[in-house]
C-alpha cells in the first residue's frame, strides 16, 4: 500500500512536465524501436550466413580424421559404423550423413578442373543444400549409384551436359592416380557459382570402389533449429574419440567472424543510443528534483523516510522506462512485422555472394533478444536513478524549507 | 513532569563553527502541558523556529534534553525522529506545506498512507476532517487551485488527522492577510478547544499570539517572559 502511494505520487509527479517526459519517453521509444529492428536485421543476417555454411555440406559438426582438414584426401579416412554410435540418433540432431570427399581433376572431351569429388549417401543429404537444389537432369538414385552430379556452372566451363560422360581422376591410398569415366546424371543449380564449380557428387560407393577404401573422410551432423550447440558438441567428442569433432566456426571462420561482428554492431548500438539516452534520463531526474527540493523537504520534514524519497525517485525512472520500453517494443515489432517478408539485396548481391549471405534478408526477431533489450533497459534505467536519488536522499528538510 | 506533552531542559543550539558560534537559543527550560495552545513570540532572529523545531524532532539540540510525548529525542535515530514526526506531531509551515500533484483530500490522505492505514478509513477520516474544517466543497481542488488560506487550512486538516500529540505551527499566517488569518486562527481555535489538540504556533504577529493561552517570548535564544492568558480574544 505504501508502494502503490509512491507509484502513485510518481506517476502524477511526470506530467507535470508533460513535454519533458514526453520527450523523454519518445527518445526510450526510438532507442528500443531502434535495437529491435537492427538486431532483427543482423540476425537474419547471421541466421542467413549460418544457414549457408551449414548447408555448404559442413552441418553444424563435422567429424574428420585428426589432419584431414591441414591435408585432405583419402589417407585421412576412417572407418565408420553408425551402429557404434547411437548418440547421432540423441535428441537436438536432425540428421548425419558420411560422405568420402577427396580433391580430383575432372576432365571432358574439351575442358579440365579440379574439383571436390564427394561420394555421398543421396537418401541423408537432406542435412545439406544437396537435399534441395533445383536438379536439371535426375538426381543420384542411392549410395551405390556410379552416376555423378555436376554444378551448372562447372558444366558450362566443362561444355558438357545430363547424359554425358566425363573421366574424374584422384590419388589413391598408395598415391597413385585412380581414373574413371562417369556418366552425368544431372546438372545442379546452387545459391553461389562458387559452390556449382567446386562439387561434383556420386554415390558413396562408387567412389570407395574407385579408391578401393571401405573407409570415410567425414562425418556431418546438423542440430534441429534453436538447439544449443555445445551440449551436443560435447556428446559428439565423448563418442568419437580417436577423430576430431569440427565446429561450423571451424570450418567457415569467416562466417563465424562475420556472426560475431553482427553480435558486436548491435551491442554498440545499444550502447551509443542508450549510453545518451541515460544521459538524458538521469538530467531530467536531477533536474526533477531540484525543482521538488523543497517539497521534497517538507515531506521528509513531516516524516516520509529516506528509503521513501529514493524509491520515489526511482520509481520515477522506472516508470519512464516502462513505458519507453512497452511503445519502443511495438514500435520495434511493427517495424519487424514491416520488414518481415524480407529485404530483396539482390542489387548488391555480387559482393554479397563471398560472404555467403542470399540474396534477400529476412529479419529474425527472437524473443531471447526482446527480452534482454527489455531487461538491460530496465536495469539502465534503475542506474540511472541512483545519482539523481542520492541528490534527493541528501535534502535536509529544514535546509530545503528555508529557500 | 510525565504529564507534560513536551518537556525541555536547558536546551542550547548553536549554528556555524567555534570561529563564528550563532547561538540561536541558550539554556532554555520549557514545558507544555496537554491542551495548551502555546504563542511562542519574540522579534525576528529571536530562535522561535529554532525552539519549534527542536521540540518537533526536525533538529537536534547542541546541549540539554527534549522530551516528546514522554520520549527523548536525543536518544533517537534518525529515522526514529522521522517516524515521531510521522505519528505524534502535526506541521503546519509558512509555506509548501502541500504536494502540488496531488488534490487536497489526497494530500490529507497522503500522511496516513504513509502511516500504513488502509484505503477506506483514509478516505473516510480525510473527508470527516476536512468537512469538521469547512473544506467539504474543495477537496478535490489541486493546491494550485486553491487560495493561500485555503491551502493553510487544507495543511491544518493535514496536520490533525492523525490525532497527533502536538501541533506545530510556524508562522503560519505569514502569507495571509488579516482577515484570512483570523479564519485560520478561528479553525486553531476549534480544533484546540474541541479536540484537545496541543498547540505550539511561533509568531512574531500579534493577532496570533492574541489568540493563544499562553503566551511566551524569546529574546535573544532566552526566555524573557511566560504568562498565561486567562481569557484569550474571541474568534471573529
Ligand atoms: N541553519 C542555520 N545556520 C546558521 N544560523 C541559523 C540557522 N538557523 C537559524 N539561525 C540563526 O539562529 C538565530 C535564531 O533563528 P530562528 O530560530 O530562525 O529565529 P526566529 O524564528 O525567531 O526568527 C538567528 O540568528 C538565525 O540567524
Ligand atoms: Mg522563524
């Protein structure tokens, strides 16, 4: 009851300078509005580069033999028996596939290329943008399918085309060369060029027969959305003991250091606008209570104690801040509702393509970050109140009376 | 001695340093006994505000004691003395006396929220009060609205409410003009004969110490002069 007076006496206490609040309350708005809509923005952006690093046949983790990725090729295989491992069917993964991926010369009646040759399994790389990918031709039938998958791109430097056959040469285990023609089941049209020049996909089989292994270079593992990573990275490293357990980070540390500096803007920006925000909040404050030094003097002279007089001042703050933060919060979401069908980037899209980002931005806003933007506000807010409370808490009623 | 609301013995209060002492009052022994209504008088500077203070729990003695109620203020914390002046002494200043956001039943209110009492007696005590006043019809008025001795009146509502032991009232009338301040002295008056309530106003005007039982005058931080008054002046 005592507390409601005080929010009370707060409340009415704010309008009597309605413009100032009112300013106030306006800049708290804009400032939330502001984060949200950024980080909205960056998310998206990190979720997009996350999503094509991981789509790029990394999953989230990706289990190699210790040296693969200084020197990939087939004497860094291992065998692989997913009976031995049924923590890949644990909660948080969405699915795993093995692949044998070794660095090859593809060659066509015109043209030469090195290329990535990866043996996958057809039925499990729904982990990866393989899943997906528009298909001109017919995709690889199972693991045992001796046809090949070439990207769009390659096979226009290639000059070749579906139906045609082409040689692809690899070193083998001894270090001599294996050769082999295949014939080209379909031509795959990616997100990047990048990606179409630079994979040429078969059954897994046909390619340890090629190599005469019964072994695989690598194991990818995607999470189902929202699931933390580290809990499951760590399951990971218990069961594959002798092999190493990749990151995405890992693999793609330019995308990683792009989701970090995503990270690292919208903190910024949080701090500049309300780093001048508080600014602002806590002069309005003292400004509110040097206006109120003798009010202020009476109420403690007719008995309101001290921890009263800085409970109302910062129940003042508090409530500047609520309401700042609720209209900032709609204002953010209107802004994100707004924005949410995605911002069509393709006019920079040449850049945009090295960082791995697509074409069009769809901003992410997660509750996560509502709710922090929402929380260090408050806590700002509370600071913020400190100084201007401890000026109140030091008028001496006889002192404040006597002005 | 016990049945004296407020009891004062060889009170000293001295402002400023060594260097430069103000002795605002020096030495004085002074009692108040329950339904008096005390004019504390004397010329500007003479320590009538200093003594009402010391005897309120707004300031603390250089050297002597201060009795309240049967309690020694000198013994009290800081937030003891707050919460004397929250229960057992009504105020009643110059000026200021009201919160401006809030309308006069709210500010009457206000004091016994700070109290702790519930929502329906307040209301219900603040209305009484201020209907007992005269105040009914301006109740929900803002002290912006209100006239000087409206708002000084509004203050007397404030102070009593809470059936304090002692009433302190410092120049309260310094703001009204005459006629005003008889009204204010009329309501005293009231309040003083029909409720019992202790009075102490310090004043330098002499409409006001006309009004009191007793009158006493400080000159100098002393007592030159304590006299009862056996029929004060009337109300008008
Ligand atoms: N806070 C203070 N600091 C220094 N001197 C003060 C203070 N308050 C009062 N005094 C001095 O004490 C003396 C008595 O003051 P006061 O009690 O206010 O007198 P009165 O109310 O009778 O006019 C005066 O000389 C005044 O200047
Ligand atoms: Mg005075």
């Amino acid at each position: 009851m005592k507390f409601t007076l005080l929010v009370q006496l707060s409340w009415r206490n704010l309008w009597r300078h309605r413009r100032r609040t009112l300013i106030l309350i306006t800049t708290i708005c804009v400032a939330v509005g502001s984060v949200l809509v950024l980080n909205a923005l960056l998310r998206g952006m990190q979720m997009s580069m996350v999503e094509t690093a991981i789509d790029n046949l990394n999953g989230h983790f990706k289990v190699v033999a210790p040296g693969y990725l200084d020197d990939p090729g087939i004497k860094k295989s291992f065998r692989f028996e997913p009976s031995g491992h049924p923590e890949l069917a644990s909660y948080g993964i969405r699915g795993w596939t093995s692949r044998v991926r070794v660095p090859a010369v593809i060659r066509s009646e015109r043209e030469t290329r090195g290329v990535q040759f990866v043996g996958v399994v057809p039925g499990s790389e729904d982990i990866s943008f393989l899943g997906d990918v528009e298909i001109d031709g017919e995709y690889l039938s199972g693991p045992d399918d001796r046809r090949i998958l070439v990207g769009h791109a390659l096979a226009q430097q290639l000059e070749t085309g579906v139906g045609r056959r082409v040689v692809l040469i690899t070193q083998g285990v001894d270090g001599g060369n294996r050769e082999s023609g295949y014939r080209i089941a379909g031509v795959y049209d990616a997100v990047g060029t990048g990606i179409e020049k630079a994979f040429v996909f078969t059954g897994i089989t046909s390619v340890q027969e090629l190599l005469a292994v019964d072994a695989v270079t690598e194991v990818s593992v995607r999470l189902t959305e929202g699931v933390q990573e580290p809990p499951v990275l760590h399951r990971l490293t218990r069961t594959f003991t002798d092999l190493d357990v990749r990151t995405w980070q890992d693999l793609e540390p330019q995308a990683a250091m792009m989701h970090e500096m995503a990270d690292a803007t919208v903190s910024i920006w949080f701090l500049i606008v309300m780093g001048a925000l508080i600014f602002g909040l806590v002069n309005t404050l003292v400004t509110a209570v040097m206006e109120r030094i003798r009010e202020l003097g009476m109420l403690r002279a007719i008995g309101m104690r001290r921890g009263a007089v800085i409970a109302q001042v910062v129940i003042e703050s508090m409530i500047t801040m609520a309401i700042g933060i609720s209209v900032g919060v709609v204002l953010g979401l209107l802004g994100y509702l707004w924005l949410a069908d995605g911002i069509d980037l393709s006019a920079f899209s040449e850049g945009l393509e090295l960082t791995g980002i697509r074409p069009e931005l769809i901003p992410r806003l997660w509750a996560q970050d509502v709710v922090l933007v929402v929380g260090l506000s408050l806590v700002l807010g509370f600071l913020a109140s400190i100084y201007p409370a401890q000026r109140a808490v030091r008028i001496q009623p006889l002192d404040a009376m006597r002005r | 001695m016990s049945d004296l609301v407020v009891d004062c013995q060889g009170v000293t209060r001295v402002y400023g340093d060594d260097v430069v002492p103000v002795r605002a009052l020096q030495g004085v022994d002074f009692g108040i006994a329950a339904g008096e209504w005390t004019a504390l008088a004397g010329p500007s500077g003479s320590g009538k505000s200093t003594l009402l203070h010391l005897v309120g729990g707004l300031d603390r003695p250089t050297d002597g004691t201060v009795v309240v109620d049967g309690k020694k203020l000198n013994d009290l914390s800081e937030s003891q003395l707050s919460d004397l002046r929250l229960r057992k002494v009504g105020f009643v200043f110059q000026a200021f006396n009201l919160i401006p956001v809030l309308s006069a039943v709210e500010n009457v209110e206000f004091i016994m929220q700070l109290q702790g009492i519930g929502p329906s007696e307040r209301r219900e005590r603040a209305l009484s009060v201020l209907d007992h006043l005269g105040l009914g019809d301006i109740g929900e008025r803002r002290p912006g609205e209100l006239s000087g001795g409206q708002q000084q009146r509004v203050a007397v509502a404030r102070a009593i409410v809470t059936n304090p032991v002692l009433l302190l009232a410092d120049e309260p009338s310094a703001n009204l003009d005459s006629a005003t301040t008889l009204e204010l002295l009329a309501l005293l008056r009231t309040i003083n004969e029909e409720r019992g309530v202790t009075i102490v106003t310090a004043t330098h005007d002499p409409i006001v110490m006309d009004h009191a039982s007793r009158r006493v005058l400080l000159r100098d931080g002393r007592i030159e002069s304590d006299e009862s008054v056996s029929s004060p002046m009337l109300p008008v």
